[in-house]
C-alpha cells in the first residue's frame, strides 16, 4: 500500500511541477512597437460626414433598387462632393451599379496591391419609436454619432475616406497601390457590389496582396478575465448555409386531432437536433485563437490554458457554456423560422423549421446537412437545404506575414497597450468574395467595442462614439504608410 502512495504522490508531484513551468513559461508576446505621434485629424469635419452620410437612407433588401436607388446615388455623388483631394488623387469606376471602386496608385509599382473595404448599406429599422435618437438623423449626443449604419459600416467608410482626403491634401503617395471598395448591398449577400468587384478583379488579373474588411473590432470588456482590449484580426469567417426539416401528415380538423400530427413530428425532430452541438474544439483557428489570448488571463485560467494536453475537456466545456465563446469552437445551429398550418383549427399537412448555420472552417455544407439528417434520426422528416445559396468557410490566412504585422503594428501603435489575437469572424462580410483575388484576407474595424454594443449591431441605438472615429481615422492612416514596410 506505502508503494502506491508513493508512486501515486510522485506522479501528484511531477503534474504539478510540469504544470507549473509550464505556466511560468506561458507568457504573452513581447510586444515591441515603437510609439509614434499620432496624425491629427479634423474633428469637426469628421463628425459632420458621419451624421451626413447617415441621413442617407441606403437600406438593402432583396428587391429591385427602385425608388430607393435615389438614396444609394446621392450616397455615391456625395462621396465625391464631400472629398474633392481624395477624388482627385484616385481614380474611380462603379460597379454593379452603386459599389464606388477607387484606385490610389501607389509609388511602388513592383509591390501587389492591398484592399480597403467597407460598405454603406444598411438593415432596415423595424422599432423606429424605441430609438432614444431617431434612427437616421445622425444626431451628436453626448459624444456620440446616433443612427443606423454608425458601426455597421459607414463610420469606418468615412473613416478610410477622412485619411485619404488629409494625405492627399498633404501631397502623400502610398508606397504601394491602395484600392478601396465601398459596397451597396452587402447586407442581402453583396452580389452585385463586391461580387462584381472580384470579379473585376479576376478579368483583369490583379492579385490583391491582402484586403482588409469588417468582421471584428477592438474588444473591451467582452472577454471575462481580460483587463486589457484585445483586437482580434479575424483571418477567417464562417460560411453560411440554410437548412429545412419538413415533417407531413393527413391533415385535416384540428376538433379530431390524430396522436401524431405534422407539427408534433417536427417538434420531435427539432428536440433531437438541438440535443447535442456540432462537434468542435480547440484546433485549427479556435486554438490560434485562445492561446494567443491565454498567456493573459488571471492566474487559474492560465494554468488550464498552458496544460491544455491535461485540461483541454475542461477548457472547452467552460468555453461552450457562454455564445461568444462556443461560436469560436465549433459550427452553431440556430433554428430560426417554423412554417405551419395557415388557420387554427386546421392540421396542417406539412410543418416546416429552417434551420440556420454559421459553419466552422473545420466544417462544410454537405456534412451539416448529413449532421441534422444522424440528429433528427427520422426518415420519415424531410432534410435539404432551404435554397441553392450557401457559402463554405473561407481560408484561413496566415498571422505570420508581413500583412498581417503591418496590421499589428498599427493597432498597438494606435491603440498601445493591446491585446493582438488571430480570430475568427462568427457572421458573413464582402471577405466572402474578395477573398478570392488576395492571398490574405483580413477582418476588422479599428472601434473599441463594449459588451452594451453587441445589441445596437443590426438593433436599437446604432452609435459611434467621436473618439472611436477620430481614432479610426489615425488607424487607417498609419496603416497606408505601414503597407509598405
């Protein structure tokens, strides 16, 4: 018995000497940016074109422009008239009918050219009435730009805009070629404005070094146990795919029910989908993710995070238990809208769910769909994909490139003290289709984003604070003249 407590203690003993250097050795990236004095930036101005190109109403929906085409072309002729230097400085062309795609040659020629990209449609607004500012007035309260499109996307378009006019105006040349495509509809998929402008791309033979898009921001007190920001350069996005479970039946009278009716089949059905997630974990981005954020957390959570070969089920069990954090992990499904009988007192003969997934790079279309066909285990429910679209994951880019340290470079010098991560984007962007004419493609959006923000995206109270745009606009220019170093 002494023996094997012995053995038992030694074995105690070595677990936790290993862990401890272990921990001791995880520490975070030394983070050697030089500061710099930061460019200055016309306030003034900057807040009046951001409350300007909030009042037009450039709302996206999956129907012909028509009357709402005047909105999205006085959006394009006001970018002209609000920023003469800039538009002097760059060429411009449209494309599919309302994308602006400007050219700003660059004093290298030898050197690929970067994308800059954003987009300035917006989501309709459904609750106008529980707005504390009205929704497209673009009014400045308590240091904030109020309306929709504040964050998604137009504060970072006249940001991009803002830096151009200021260099431009200076005499500057960028060391390489900068294109900047300003997207009409990237809210219904971007078919026709970033589709086209890869397209573009494509026919013309230009490869993109790397682009950079929405798809992240600054994060501030989002992540629990981090004191510090973290910028999470997203260096991959999801793909989408919509799938429907129809379960049918006889019909008939609701007043003579039989045991089993449509409805009730599907409720089974769904049950069973929703009783496990789609297998996930830390590999793949999701790691590059968390390890690069765990050398900061306390204490406890750096333990864990340094011995992942020991805790690692631990680990993602305490991760999928919050939404943010799970979303990194694994594909999510979400069923989102259910079809049945068209009165009540009528069975229906068909019940439909359509189920929504954001899919993991680890995963694919086809094997979600075989995913809900093992979960709702019935062959006698229904499974296929809602419509012929959907969208894979995108490549993951690299976070060990030039790219993507000009990118680091720049939100630590802008930002200083910083937490930098590779991350991965949860929702869709226009990456989807630039990512096809760029060797790296990149998402984010130089804002410091709090928690309370997560609900104003695409909801109530859309609105950018001053100092976020200011900053925006020093970030963006700093990062054209760090392109080329």
């Amino acid at each position: 018995m002494r023996k094997w407590v012995l053995r038992i203690t030694g074995v105690l003993l070595v677990l936790i000497i290993v862990q401890t250097v272990n921990t001791v050795r995880y520490q975070p990236d030394a983070a050697n940016v030089a500061q710099i004095a930061l460019p200055s930036v016309d306030e003034a101005s900057l807040v009046r074109h951001v409350t300007e190109a909030v009042q037009f109403k450039t709302i996206s929906t999956t129907g012909e422009m028509g009357q709402r085409g005047a909105a999205f072309q006085g959006f394009v002729d006001w970018l002209v008239q609000s920023y003469p230097k800039a538009n002097a400085a760059m060429t411009r062309q449209m494309v599919g009918g309302f994308t602006p795609l400007y050219r700003w040659q660059g004093a290298d020629a030898a050197l690929a050219p970067v994308l800059l990209t954003a987009h300035y449609d917006v989501v309709p607004v459904v609750n106008a009435d529980a707005w504390d500012q009205a929704a497209f007035s673009g009014a400045v309260v308590d240091g904030y730009v109020w309306g929709r499109g504040t964050l998604d996307d137009k504060g970072a378009l006249v940001a991009m805009m803002e830096a151009v006019e200021a260099l431009a105006g200076a005499g500057y040349v960028p060391p390489r070629t900068v294109y900047f495509s300003f997207g009409h509809d990237e809210e219904i998929g971007g078919p026709q404005g970033a589709g086209n402008v890869a397209a573009y791309f494509k026919e013309q033979g230009i490869q993109l070094a790397w682009s950079l898009d929405e798809g992240s921001m600054v994060l501030q007190d989002v992540i629990g146990g981090l004191d510090k920001p973290v910028a999470s350069i997203n260096v991959a996005e999801k793909g989408y795919v919509n799938i429907d479970i129809t379960a049918h039946a006889e019909g008939g009278h609701s007043s003579l029910p039989p045991r089993t009716t449509a409805v009730s089949k599907l409720a089974n059905g769904l049950t069973n989908l929703q009783s496990g997630p789609v297998p996930g974990g830390l590999t793949g981005v999701s790691k590059d993710f968390f390890d690069k954020l765990g050398p900061n957390f306390p204490l406890v959570q750096r333990v864990l995070f340094a011995n992942q070969w020991f805790y690692r089920p631990i680990l993602e069990m305490v991760l999928s238990k919050s939404p943010p954090t799970d979303a990194m992990l694994r594909s999510t499904k979400a069923p989102t809208m259910l079809i049945g009988s068209p009165k009540e007192n009528v069975l229906p003969q068909q019940a439909m769910a359509t189920v929504n997934y954001r899919i993991h790079p680890r995963d694919s279309i086809e094997g979600l769909l075989q995913h809900t066909k093992d979960m709702v285990d019935n062959d006698a429910i229904e499974v296929k994909l809602h419509d012929a679209w959907g969208a894979e994951p995108s490549p993951v880019s690299s976070a060990d490139n030039a790219a993507f340290i000009a990118l680091e470079t720049t939100f630590r010098q802008v930002f200083g003290d910083i937490i930098v991560v590779p991350g991965l984007t949860v929702a869709a962007t226009d990456t989807r289709h630039y990512g096809t004419v760029a060797d790296d493609s990149y998402r984010i959006n130089p804002f410091v984003f709090l928690d309370t923000d997560i609900a104003r995206l695409h909801g109530v109270n859309e609105r950018i604070s001053v100092e976020n745009l200011v900053r925006a606009v020093q970030f963006y220019t700093v990062l054209i003249d760090n392109m080329g170093k």
